[in-house]
C-alpha cells in the first residue's frame, strides 16, 4: 500500500500544469457593451478554450477594478496582469503613441494598419521599458465634422463656434478660424440646444449616442484620425507563463486584432446609416476641404515629428513613402 501511494503522488507530481490553472485580471475603462470590450471578452474565452483551462482571463469592465488613466501604470506595477489603454492617452508618459493623434494625416482604415505596422516597433521597444508588452490594437471609428451649414472648403468653418475637447481640436479650430467652444460630451445636446456650438469633430458612432441631429444637419466623413485602443500585459506576468501558453495568447491576440478592426468598420457604417435614418445629411468630404486638410496634416505631422524626435521619423517618413 505504501509503495502504491508514493507511486501516485509521484505521477501527481511530474504534472503539475494538468491540475493548476492561471488566473489574469485585465482591466478596461470601458463599457462592457463597447465592441472593444466585447472583442477583449471573445479574445479571453478563446485563450481559456485554446490552453485547455491553464490561463483564465477575468475582465473587468468599466473602470470597475482601475480607473482608465492609471491602467498602464498599475499593469506595469503588477497590481493587474492585464489592460486596455486609448494611445492617444498615453502621449505624455509616451510620446511615440501621440502619433495616432496626429489628425488629418491618417484617412482609411488601410492607412491605419499601415501605420500600425510602423509604429509597433516602437511602442514594444517603449513599452518594455516600462515592464509591459502591447498584445493588439484596434481602432475607434473614423472623427468626422458635424456642421449646422454645408462647408466646402476650409474658410466655410471661419467664425462658426466648434466643440474643442483638448489642445489639438483647440488648434483645429484656431487654424480655420473658427471660434472654440469647451464642450464636454454629456453637455453637447444642451449647448446645440442653447446656440453655443455650431459644429464639431467627432465620430459617427459618439454622434449617434448623443442624438446630434437636434441641432446639427451635416455630418462630413473627414477621416480626420482614428484613435487606437491597446491590449497590454504586464511582461514578467507573460515571461512566466509556459510557451505553449505565450503562444496562445500571442495567437489569440493576432486574431482579436483582425476582429477588432472589422466591428470597427461596422459600427462606423452602422453609426453612419443612423444618422441618415435621422435626417442628417451624410455626405464625403469635399475637393477642397481634403485639400485644406491634407495641407493642415502635413504641419501637424511635421511639428509632431519635431517634438518627438527620431522614434517619430521612423513612423512617419516611411507612412508618407508608402502613400
């Protein structure tokens, strides 16, 4: 009897990964129904699926477990395993990730892939040395420009009161001299109400949430940018996990990336059609406003670069090769 027993804790003992299972908690500052959520929930149920139980993945949605601003520091300090960051909010402790705020330069989602594909080198070299490691990135749906008047070109916006939410909607304004008007989201419907704003760049998507049309008609598809969500791991959390583990997750990423950017596509055009079905005139962006725009992007993009040094060369002048 005893000879079978230590027999049996022996076996028990040459495997132990069968009986133990890895617990992560991901945090978000998202709603749960955000289709970034939803993406980030499938992308946790197929890690579970593919590694056989050994690395669960609890997410927690909502600033619910960390408040969004602090998620990529308390990722890096181990207080999460995992998060989900905007990159454009990420600019002051990491530069090279304002690059997708650099408006009017990035005008399709093609063009969003492509300028992730030159920018990720940067943020993993960024990222590690910060003790993370980026999984995917998606982005939000395209900002277009809501207008209470048709607009043709660039100067049709001069005098007209925009919504600005930070520096460089401030300068959008500035630059076409149109007049900026603070504007925070959940205020929007009062100030369109009130007369305060005649205009603003934002997404279809933000534009459907807020029922715009009650004081806005046009709605012109700029493209101006497309903010990206990232999905990060802690490092040492992800170096600690056995191989056939990494390489699950590392699959499992490349595949929510893929979806993330098609739900993107569909809720930009199911955003757009709402906003028809509600009497607003959806139309592409004029001749000469793209002109206009383009040339303000080229600056933009140019300051940026300047303010960033060569982490930001290695993005943009390449971008501006393969256009």
């Amino acid at each position: 009897m005893k000879i079978l027993l230590i027999a049996a804790l022996a076996a028990a003992a040459g495997q132990p990964c069968l009986a133990q299972s890895l617990q992560w908690r991901l945090a978000t500052g998202y709603r749960a129904e955000s289709f970034h959520t939803q993406n980030i929930l499938q992308f946790a149920r197929e890690v579970e699926a593919a590694t056989q139980g050994r690395l669960k993945i609890e997410v927690a949605a909502n600033n619910s477990l960390v408040k969004l601003a602090e998620i990529p520091k308390a990722v890096a300090a181990g207080k999460v395993q995992a998060g989900e960051a905007i990159m454009s909010g990420m600019g002051k402790d990491l530069p090279i990730a304002g690059a997708d705020g650099v408006p009017f330069v990035v005008g399709s989602y093609e063009a969003v892939q492509k300028l992730w594909q030159l920018q990720r080198p940067g943020i993993e070299r960024e990222f590690a040395k910060q003790g993370l490691k980026p999984l995917y990135a998606v982005p939000w749906p395209p900002q277009g420009l809501y207008t209470n008047k048709p607009i043709r070109e660039a100067r049709d916006l001069a005098g007209l009161k925009m919504r600005t939410y930070n520096p460089t909607t401030v300068r959008i304004a500035e630059l076409v001299g149109a007049q900026p008007v603070d504007v925070p989201m959940v205020q929007v419907g009062q100030a369109l109400a009130e007369g305060r704003m005649d205009a603003m760049i934002t997404s279809a998507v933000t534009g459907v949430e807020n029922k715009v049309w009650g004081g806005l008609k046009h709605y012109y598809e700029l493209n101006a940018w497309f903010p990206k969500n990232i999905v990060f791991v802690n490092a040492r959390a992800f170096a600690d996990l056995p191989p056939g583990v990494q390489q699950a997750v590392l699959r499992g990423a490349a595949d929510a990336e893929k979806r993330g950017f098609a739900a993107s596509r569909e809720a930009a055009t199911n955003a757009t059609g709402e906003l028809r079905r509600n009497g607003m005139k959806v139309e592409p962006m004029p001749f000469e406003l793209a002109r206009d725009l383009r040339r303000l992007g080229e600056r933009f993009s140019r300051e940026w670069v300047a303010s960033v040094g060569h982490a930001a060369n290695d993005i943009f002048i390449p971008f501006y090769d393969l256009r």
